[in-house]
C-alpha cells in the first residue's frame, strides 16, 4: 500500500544510494532500480496508488509522480557531472595475473605461397607479379590462343563492364592465369629467363569443395639454349620433393595447353596414404598436382625470340591445390571463410 511514508522513505534511499554511485554503471544501476519499467520501486509506488482509498490516491498519485520527476532530473545531472569529468578509470588490481595476448600468424595459404617462393628462389629464379586487370593479347593471343580458339572456353572467363585502355591494349578481363606475366617478362628481357610470377587469378567458377572464382597461382618460365624436357621433369621433380617430402614419387601425363607442346600433367604419390590407395586418391595411389609444357614456339616467337635458337618450359602451381595436399585440407572454402577454429591449427 503507498502512503506519503512510503513516497519518502524511497526519496532518502535514493538518494543514499546516488551519493555512492562514482561511475555510469552505478548511476544505471540505481536507475534500473528505481525507475525500471517492470521492477522499479516508483513504478510499484505508482501501481499502488490504485489500491488507496479514492479519497487520497489524487495526492498520493502527485506525491509519486512527483518523486518520478526529481529522480530523473537528478539522475541527468549526475550524469553530466560525470561526463564533464572525463572518462572514469576502473581500478586495477595489481595481484591479479597478466592476460596473456592473442598472437596472431600467417594465414595458411600465405605460408604455402612463401614456401613455393622459397623453393624456386634457391633454384636461382627471379620473382615477378603483374596486374590483375589485363588485356585479351596478354592473357590469350599471345599465349598461343587466338580469338576463335576452342581453349579460350577452358578459361571460363570474367569480362569488365566497360574496356579500360592501359599501354595500348584495351584492358577487358580479369585474369584467368599469371601466364600473361610470361608474355610481359619476355617482351622487356632477352634470354635467358628464369621466373615465377605468383598472383591471384579469377575465373568463372561455382563456389564448392574444390572450386572458387578467385584463387592463386604460382606460374614458372624458363627459357634459354638447350632447355630440354628433361630439364623440366628434374625441376618439377625437386620441387614436389621439396615440398611433400624426399619420399615423393612423380609421375608425368601427357596432357594438353595451348602454349606449350608437348604439354604434361604432374602427378605425385598420394599425400594421404602414401601410394597404396585410398578414398581421397580414388584408390590409384597418385594425385594431380600441377599442368606444365614446353614453351610453345609461336609463344617465342610473339616477343621476338628466335624459336630455334631458344627453348623453354613452363608450368603453373595452384597455392590452393598444394596447400589441401600439403595440409590434409579436404574443402578450399576453409581457407576464406575466417574461422578462427580453422586457422589457429596451423604452426605460427
């Protein structure tokens, strides 16, 4: 029952418990107390009212809305009192012990990119990166692929809204491979050449275990004299060695691009059971791993080398493919989706 006792005996504890409040945590704890919608003591006094005798709720409705009003006016002055003060510091108990910070690390396929640099910059290659945006010269007709080419359907490719013009060649796509940067490198640099040019790559692809529409390529050029076949199986067999372990057995397919003949698919044992066979390998024992060739001639001869004095090879490495082979990683979307689940397995 509210009584003008009552109304009073809430405005002293008020106030007691305002004088104690020092931050805006306090000062929001004795609001909720007080003037909570469903919990508050005013908002109870209130609701009481309807329960006094007719003849004194009038005053006791005034005294208690009256009580309201001082409270919040009171309360919005605290508060800018605080406020003007500058920001309250908590205190800190210097016998706790430190929290221990979050380190960061590389992600996954950064590491894997850094591990293929590595490895070709101690074969003595040179490390080279181009642009994104590139023109249909670069990315196909001089890559042995001419408008009509039946390849150009391999590459399933993403076209720009409105052509920009760049070094005299109108820039229509994005790229569907690094093997432009071949084309650049050799236009700016006689033999001989030795390369990788790493990069992010986009083509038109469904998102799924396997797939993504933009992912990244290590592509290698070597041209020189007498640069043979043979030289390319040796390089290729060093670097899958290097990389899954001296244990590795390679194999070489024969296969088909555009821009090298004969061209070779790679295959080496299988990372998850060794060769026996299994489920991931589809019970052959050998996963694919990269497309490499020798340098076709018409690709010389676009930048002006003289295709029989001058051989050369190249090959392409998705960072993806190998880091799932190397990692034991069975969906390529792991790598883009932020998990931090995910990404805190992998070494610092």
């Amino acid at each position: 029952m509210t009584d003008p006792q009552s109304i009073e005996r809430a405005r002293a504890g008020f106030l007691d418990e305002l004088g104690r409040a020092v931050s805006d945590a306090d000062l929001r704890a004795v609001r909720d107390k007080y003037l909570g919608r469903k919990s508050g003591l005013i908002t109870a006094l209130l609701r009481a009212v309807a329960t006094a005798p007719s003849d004194e709720r009038p005053r006791l409705g005034r005294l208690a809305n009256e009580l309201k009003q001082d409270i919040e006016a009171t309360l919005a002055k605290r508060r800018e009192a605080l406020e003007s003060a500058g920001p309250q510091v908590e205190p800190v108990d210097v016998s706790l012990p430190g929290r221990e910070p979050a380190i960061g690390r590389r992600h996954p396929l950064t590491m894997m990119r850094e591990r293929i640099e590595s490895i070709f910059l101690r074969m003595g290659y040179e490390v080279v990166e181009g642009p994104e945006l590139e023109d249909d010269y670069h990315n196909f007709e001089a890559l042995n692929m001419p408008p009509d080419h039946p390849a150009r359907d391999m590459q399933d490719t993403l076209y720009l809204a409105q052509p920009i013009v760049s070094s005299g060649h109108p820039v229509t796509l994005l790229r569907t491979h690094t093997s432009g940067m071949q084309i650049r490198y050799m236009e700016a640099h006689p033999p001989p050449v030795r390369i990788i040019a790493p990069g992010r790559v986009y083509r038109r692809d469904n998102l799924d275990l396997t797939h993504t529409p933009m992912f990244t390529q290590v592509e290698g050029l070597v041209v020189g004299e007498d640069v043979t076949l043979a030289d390319l199986k040796g390089t290729l067999a060093a670097f899958a060695r290097e990389l899954f372990g001296p244990q590795t057995a390679v194999r070489f397919r024969p296969s088909f691009f555009p821009y090298t003949e004969p061209s070779a698919e790679l295959d080496i044992t299988c990372t998850n059971c060794g060769g026996s066979g299994c489920p991931v390998c589809k019970r052959s024992g050998w996963l694919e791993v990269l497309g490499s060739g020798m340098v076709h001639p018409a690709v010389l001869e676009a930048v002006g080398y003289d295709s029989e004095r001058y051989t050369g090879f190249a090959f392409g490495v998705g960072v993806e493919r190998m880091a799932m082979l190397k990692y034991g990683v069975d969906d390529i979307r792991l790598f883009y989706e932020s998990d931090l689940r995910f990404l805190e397995q992998f070494p610092l």
